[in-house]
C-alpha cells in the first residue's frame, strides 16, 4: 500500500507551490495512474514521494517513510526519464554497476536482461539504444532490488503501440504477483485502457480519484471515429438524419478527412455511409475526452487519439494516433479515503535519504572498468612516457629516475601523474553529469564509504599506472640503447617510495577536487595547481632568509615516529617521510588537507539545506 497524505511542494518564488496538499492511495495488487496535463505536478509528486523534492507531506510505503526503510532499492524501484547511465556503458555493465549499488548479486542482472527481453544487447552501449529499449532497461534498473512499489515517470511516451502493450502487460504481471505500480501519463484513454485506478490532478490539486471503469464512464465520451474522403456529405448526411428521427447526435469535424460522431455507434453510420454512397475508409468505435467534445463549432480539437474498436470498414487503414488533451477539467473533486493501517505520524519536511551503493568498492570497480576512458587514458600515458623516456635517454647524460619518469626535464608534472590525476577526477565527475546512486537528478551522496572506495580505487590505479609505465619505459630503454648502460641505482626504495607517494597525492587530489567542484576539470586543476603554482611558492618561502631550510624536515619528523622500526620497514617510513620533507611533498599534503575539508564542508552544508 502507498498512502501520499498532504504532500505540497515548497514554493518558488511569487509562483503557487506545483503540488498542494495531495493526498491519495496506491493499492497493492493494481496499477494506478496519476493523471494530468503537463504543469499539473505529476512528476514533482513523485519527487516528493521520493523525498527528492523539498516541501511538506509524507509518504507511506507499506507503513514506512522512505528515510526510514534501511534499503530503499529494496522496497521501492524508480523510473524517472531516460537511464542515468555513461553512454559508453553497455547494457551489461550498467545493471552490474547497479547490482553493486542495490547490494544485490551479480546474477540478478543477467536474470533482468532475460525478462526485460534485452538479451541480445548486453554489449550495447546505452547512448545507442533505440528508445524501447532504453525504457526497457530503466525498468531493468528499477527492479534490481525486486521492490514491492514501482513509480515510474510518463513511462509509455514515445514508445510504439507493441512496445507501449510490452510495457503494461509487464506492469500489469508485476502487480498481479501483489506488487504497487504508479505510473503517470497525461492521456486520459491511456490511463482508462492500462490502470485499474486512475488519479487526476490539475494545477497541482487533486481532482478525482475513481476506478479506470468509473473514470471511462464519467470522463470519457464514447464516440465513432470516421476517415472518408467526402467528410463533408457525410457530416451532413448524418446531422440529417439525426434531426429526423430526433436523436441527439453530435458531429465533429477533425483535420482533412476524419469526422468524429458523438451518440451514434458503427451501425447507424455505416448505414448511412451506405445508403448515401459516401465510401469509408475507416469506422471505430473510440473514447474521447469529456472535456474537449463541447460543441460541433470545436473544429480541430485534439481528441481523436487512443485505440478503438474497429468496426470493419472496407478498405480501412488505421490513421495514427493523436495526443489528447487532459480531462481534468469540469469534475468535481471526489473523495478520497486513505486507510489507517499506517502508523500515526505527523507530515513533516522531506528529508533526502542517502542513496550510496552498499557495496561501494565493487561499484567503484564496475565504474572504473565500464567506460573505455580508462583504458584510453592509460594507454596515452604509456605512448607518452615511452616517447620521452626514448629522448631524455638518447644522449645517455640523464639519470634513470628521470628518463623513466619524464619529469622534471620536459615538463612540471610525470605524465603517470596526470593520468593518475585525470582518472581521479573522472571518478566523482561522472558522478555528477550520469548520475546513477539516486532515482532522481539530486545531488551525489557523499557517504563515507563512497568516498574511501573512490580513493581506494584511484590510489591502486595510480600504483598499476606507475608500475607499468616504469617496466615498459624501462623495456623500450633497453630494448633502443642496451640494458648495460640502464644501470638500476642503490636508492631503488626509496625512489619508489617518492614515486608511489607522487602518484597516489595526485590521484587523491583529483578524486577530491572533482568530489568538491563537481567537475573533472576542477580536479584536473587541483593536480596541476600542486607543480605548476604551489611548489615554485612555496621553494621560495622556504628558501627565504628568515626561514629554516625543509632539508632537515625529514630528520625532525623522525624524531616523532615513535620506536624503532626493523631495517626493512625503516626505509620505507624514511622514504614517506623524505616525500614530505621535499617541497612537492609538502604542497601535495596541504592541496590534500584542503580539498578534504572543503569536501567535508560541503557535504554538510548541501545536507543542512535538505
């Protein structure tokens, strides 16, 4: 059961709010539609229903507010719109990177693609999915969690007549194994032919709330749906007809050939058809909308569309459906009964539940391995450290750690760095323009452990990064000029300490700056602000007259390690700290500890709004 009770969305500006004071039941076992003409609050209800949406209300879900369900994919699968995927993700990819978010097994989605018919176009990319299936696997997405409550968003808009049956034949299958189903639409026959419930709204009000076949009957006005090329002769024949055997019937003539005849039924007209020699080319018994069949002077209105009955017209051929126009007007509000099985609780403002993965380090992994950037970005850092590994060692008069690293002799930044800084960035900027932890566009959750998996993540990439770019610089280095004159030095250790610490600091401060301004390019920004402004500023405060020289800093800090350490591990904790004494060191600890902070600053002040 979904009991929406008083549900107002906070206004903007001088404008009303676009939902006021809604209340409504969804039952379990049935499909529902929400009502209404566009502007009328559909899709603000169901934000609001999601807690995505500031304003006042409650929403039960089988007793429960959503902020207080532990796992709310579990209880309640979302469509809104088109798929917020990474367009380069396959179908496959997308619902495994789901599965991880729902906590579900990977097998889930492989069972999704079967019933949802997408097999076959596991390894389409999303940006290349016609729109069935793209609704397809929205609904694929929605279901991962096998929720008990499904609201989706004008699921059937755009789609063909066969994939319009597809998709509320499985609403329909869903609902009958006791599930709720919401959807909204602005077609009044399609919420006639395809709910068992039909909810109206307009201007943000509830207008009515009836069953689909008390709906059919009292806001849908049975009519004849005619196409003939000589709709005039026959729009007179009728109207004459009707007058001489007084019988109260209504002729509306629509675009070019198409008549629509209001109290009559195929037989009548047919006969008249007939007896006049008026050849027809389709004859149907339809459904229109109350609200737009006035008066025979209505030329033009939009209400021929829906599917009808055909009558067997010679020669017919099935004109295309038209958009109908809400019938939401001229109805008294009904009465609606909200059952009292829910626990006692006063609405209060929507709280935005937290919606990060609950396994964030899988997820993390699917995200990072669906999209082809990475491995293109990896790829041009290894073409780029060859190349410059191949001229620094061309005269032979460069060191190795130089030659291996391409920094700092060509430029300010190793190229491993950048790419460990750019694939950082990518983490949380995708998060951003696809957003995929939440039913909504909302902002992306800044949950603890969403944000350790990412700098987890990132910090391995960066180490795989750098290992691969010093074994394969080193292979093409002996490979074009001889390994004798490659000679390894002593201080290995602590060279790989200085270039793990360089990589993983730049990688973090891609991670976070992106986290922080939303953007890949702030993160980007925040790696080349470390070499590029911050060392060459902080070189000459240290450096200064008055200032003790950061070349004992790595001896002072020792002194605070605490107790000695065996010979092995010593090294390492002497190379970290000699990371830290150096001046990019020093620049890359304070970028880190700022953008931290700011992301901590920030997750709270988006999170004191709501």
């Amino acid at each position: 059961m979904l009991q929406a009770i008083g549900l107002t969305s906070t206004p903007r500006g001088d404008r009303p709010p676009a939902v006021n004071d809604l209340t409504f039941e969804a039952r379990p076992g049935a499909v529902t539609a929400l009502l209404g003409p566009s502007g009328s609050g559909k899709t603000t209800a169901l934000r609001l229903m999601l807690e995505l949406e500031p304003g006042r209300g409650i929403t039960y879900f089988r007793g429960r507010p959503l902020h207080r369900i532990a796992h709310p994919p579990r209880e309640v699968g979302v469509l809104l719109g088109d798929v917020p995927g990474h367009p380069s993700r396959t179908v496959r990819g997308q619902l495994r990177m789901l599965c991880a978010a729902t906590g579900v097994p990977a097998v889930r989605a492989e069972e999704l693609l079967r019933s949802t018919g997408l097999t076959g176009l596991e390894r389409r990319p999303i940006g290349t999915l016609p729109i069935g299936a793209d609704r397809r696997l929205g609904l694929a997405s929605a279901l991962l969690g096998d929720p008990h409550t499904l609201l989706l968003d004008e699921p059937g808009a755009g789609l063909s007549a066969s994939e319009s049956a597809w998709l509320y034949e499985f609403l329909r299958s869903h609902a009958s194994e006791g599930g709720t189903v919401l959807y909204t639409t602005a077609d009044p026959k399609d919420a006639a032919r395809n709910a068992d419930r039909v909810v109206t709204l307009d201007g943000g009000r509830l207008v009515a709330a009836q069953e689909a076949a008390e709906f059919a009957r009292t806001r849908l006005r049975p009519r004849v749906a005619v196409r003939t090329p000589h709709a005039a002769r026959l729009a007179a024949a009728v109207t004459q007809e009707a007058r001489a055997a007084r019988r109260p019937v209504e002729v509306v003539t629509e675009d070019g050939n198409r008549l629509s005849v209001y109290g009559s039924d195929c037989a009548s007209v047919g006969d008249t058809a007939f007896r006049h020699g008026v050849p027809v080319h389709r004859l149907a018994d339809e459904t229109g909308d109350a609200g737009t069949a006035g008066t025979a002077g209505m030329t033009g209105v939009d209400a021929v569309a829906g599917a009808g009955r055909e009558c067997g017209a010679p020669g017919g051929s099935t004109a295309g459906p038209r958009t109908a126009v809400s019938a939401s007007r001229g109805v008294e509000p009904a009465p609606v009964t909200v059952a009292h099985d829910a626990p006692a609780e006063r609405p209060v403002a929507a709280r935005r539940p937290m919606r990060s993965p609950l396994r964030p380090l899988r997820y993390e992994v699917h995200r990072l391995l669906g999209v082809p950037s990475t491995p293109l970005v990896m790829a041009g850092v290894l073409l780029v450290s060859v190349t410059l590994a191949l001229l620094l060692g061309r005269g032979g008069r460069a060191a190795l750690p130089a030659v291996l690293a391409g920094w700092p002799a060509i430029s300010p930044l190793p190229p491993a760095a950048l790419g460990a800084g750019l694939l950082g960035a990518f983490s949380f900027a995708e998060e951003y323009r696809y957003p995929a932890l939440t039913s909504g566009r909302g902002t992306v959750p800044r949950r603890p452990g969403l944000l350790l998996a990412k700098l987890a993540v990132a910090a391995v990439v960066a180490l795989v990064l750098g290992t691969l770019v010093v074994a394969v610089d080193l292979g093409a280095l002996r490979l074009f000029y001889g390994g004798e004159l490659i000679p390894v030095p002593g201080k290995w250790p602590v060279l790989c300490a200085n270039w793990a610490g360089l990589l993983v600091g730049c990688a973090w401060a891609g991670v976070l700056g992106a986290g922080v301004f939303r953007a890949a390019a702030a993160g980007v920004a925040a790696v080349l602000v470390v070499p590029v402004a911050f060392v060459p500023l902080l070189q000459k405060v240290l450096t200064g007259p008055s200032v003790r020289s950061a070349a004992g800093l790595p001896a002072r800090l020792r002194e605070f390690a605490g107790p000695h350490w065996p010979p092995a591990a010593d090294r390492w904790l002497t190379g970290g700290l000699r990371v830290l004494g150096q001046p990019a060191g020093v620049a890359l600890s304070l970028t880190l500890t700022g953008l931290f902070c700011a992301y901590v600053f920030t997750g709270l002040r988006r999170r004191a709004r709501w």
